[in-house]
C-alpha cells in the first residue's frame, strides 16, 4: 500500500466528491460504506429500512445525498 503525502491529496477532487448531489450505487458504497447488495435488499418493498433512491428509467438508480443523509438521521438508535 503507497502512503500518500498531504500534498498530494486533490482537495478539489474531494470536495466535488463530497459535494456531488446525485450518489450512484458505487459512490453511496465508496462513502457511506453500504455494499451494492445491501442498497439492492433496503430498495425492496418488504425491506424494514427501505433506502430512498430514485430511478432513471428502467436501468439508473441514483441516490439523494439530501434524502440518504436524512434517512441516516430518521434511523438512528438511541440507547437505553
């Protein structure tokens, strides 16, 4: 594994990376960590934790940033 210096991170390829508004399914699994068959199980109608996403004619899914951030906020446990 290549150790990268600061210098060489792209601060502008971050930033449009984090600020993106649409997430294809490999973006929402780069950054939020959700593997393209978890996304697959939560779009399901039977699914308890139904993702929000929206689909592009009958091949794209795209995934809000706005809605799955919401979504996260919507399904978080409190402890006890």
């Amino acid at each position: 594994m290549k150790n990268i210096g600061l210098e060489e991170v792209n601060h502008e390829e971050k930033y449009a990376r984090l600020t993106k508004k649409w997430l294809s399914p490999d973006d929402l699994e780069k950054e939020y960590g959700f593997s393209k068959s978890t996304q697959a199980k939560m779009r399901m109608v039977s699914s308890n934790s139904k993702i929000p996403y929206h689909k592009i004619g009958s091949k794209y899914i795209r995934y809000s940033r706005a809605d799955i951030d919401a979504w996260i906020k919507e399904h978080k446990v409190r402890g006890v």
